[in-house]
C-alpha cells in the first residue's frame, strides 16, 4: 500500500490534475461566496414584491439531489451544443481515443 502511494504520488499527471482541480473547486467557491452572500443577504433582510416565490424556488433548487440539477445542466449544454464545442476533442490524445471521441461526437449530433 506504501509503495503504490509513492509511485501515485511522484506521478507529475497525477499532480497536475490534483492542482487543476483544488483551482477549479477554490475558483468556483469563491464566485459563488461572491454572488450568493449579498444576494442571500438582500433576500433575507429586504422585502419586496416576488419574495416569497422566489424563497419557494430557492427552496425547491436546495432540495433536488445534485445529481437531477448536474443532469438538467447537462442537458442544457448539450442541446446548445456548448459542451461539444469546448470539449470536443480535448481529451482524445492517442488513434484509439480520437476514434472513439468522434464516434461519440457523430452520436451526439445524430441525437441533438
């Protein structure tokens, strides 16, 4: 167990997606702490027309899972083809991955 730690953690990739991801995580945290306090804040302490419906959709939006909120986001994407536009491709380095991300690519595109 010891060894395959060490050989995890001297891998320079594994590195490079372990800080790709702490910046990603950290960036999107602090956009969130940066739109959602004063607006929860506004929200609480201000009363105005649409109050309570709009605390009814915050409300439904906290309950669903994470998972119905990533898929409905996904679909979104997907549809407008934003997803396939930024990502096609990014990750298909060798023939064997090139081959299959453009067999899912002409799915995707079929489908849409």
């Amino acid at each position: 167990m010891i060894l395959f730690l060490q050989t995890l953690f001297s891998d320079p990739d594994v590195w490079d997606v372990t800080l790709l991801s702490l910046k990603v995580s950290g960036l999107a945290t602090l956009i969130s702490l940066m739109i959602g306090l004063p607006l929860g804040t506004l929200l609480a302490l201000a009363k105005f027309p649409g109050r309570s419906f709009l605390l009814t959709v915050i409300n439904t939006g906290m309950a669903l899972p994470p998972v119905v909120v990533g898929l409905a986001v996904a679909m979104t994407l997907w549809r407008f083809s934003l997803y396939l536009y930024t990502n096609r491709h990014h990750h298909c380095t060798d023939h064997y991955r090139r081959a299959g991300c453009e067999r899912a690519d002409r799915r995707c595109f079929t489908a849409a």
